[in-house]
C-alpha cells in the first residue's frame, strides 16, 4: 500500500470508528500498519519484532509503540494470545469486524484514486 493509500485509509478508518477512546494518531498509525502487514502476510505477528520494526521505521521508542498495542488490545481492535509452542512469545491478531472494515475502506480508496487518475 502506497503511503498516500495508507494516509487516505487511515483517515477514513478514524472518521468511520466512532469510538469513547482517546487514541492518538500514532496509535491509529501503529493499528494500520499491524493490519498491513496482517493482510501482507496472513499469519501470526509477533509483538516484540513488530514493536522493533516501528521503533526503527519511525524512530520512536519501543515504549510508546508497545502503549499504543496496550490501548489497541483494550479497546479491542487487536487481540494478544500466548503462543502453544513457545509460552515466552505472545502475538497479535486483528479484531476480524476492524479487519473487514479496513479491508473495505482500503478497496474503496483505491477504486476512488484510480478514478482520479
């Protein structure tokens, strides 16, 4: 997804989830690049390559990214679970509703640029 895509998406997403949260638009980036690279790959992410991969593309601290997932995790867009393999690493899967709504929107968007062009 081009970065004019994604800001158009993530501009939408916020408009359409009328949510009682305060989330930051840092925390409604973290959420669409998790769903990115959710559809991208289509399996599970882990949360401690995830949180290092934003902490290196946007030079923020791991901490702030790993605040972001916590309010994402309880407010319900995302969801962690502890791995059966390995009981040390937890992932991250998409609430399905949130991912549908994205998916949608993300279609949308790209029938109406393609239009424009």
């Amino acid at each position: 997804m081009k970065l004019e895509e994604a800001l158009i998406v993530s501009n939408e997403v916020r408009k359409a989830i009328k949510r009682k949260s305060k989330l930051s638009a840092f925390d409604y980036y973290v959420w669409s690049e998790l769903i990115s690279i959710y559809i991208e790959q289509d399996s599970v992410i882990y949360i401690k390559s995830f949180v290092e991969g934003i902490s290196q593309k946007t030079k923020i601290d791991k901490m702030k990214v790993v605040t972001s997932l916590k309010k994402l995790d309880y407010i319900g867009f995302i969801h962690k679970h502890k791995s059966d393999i390995d009981e040390r690493k937890v992932y991250l899967s998409v609430d399905k509703k949130q991912y549908e709504l994205f998916k949608d929107l993300s279609q949308s968007v790209t029938e109406q640029l393609k239009k424009l062009h």
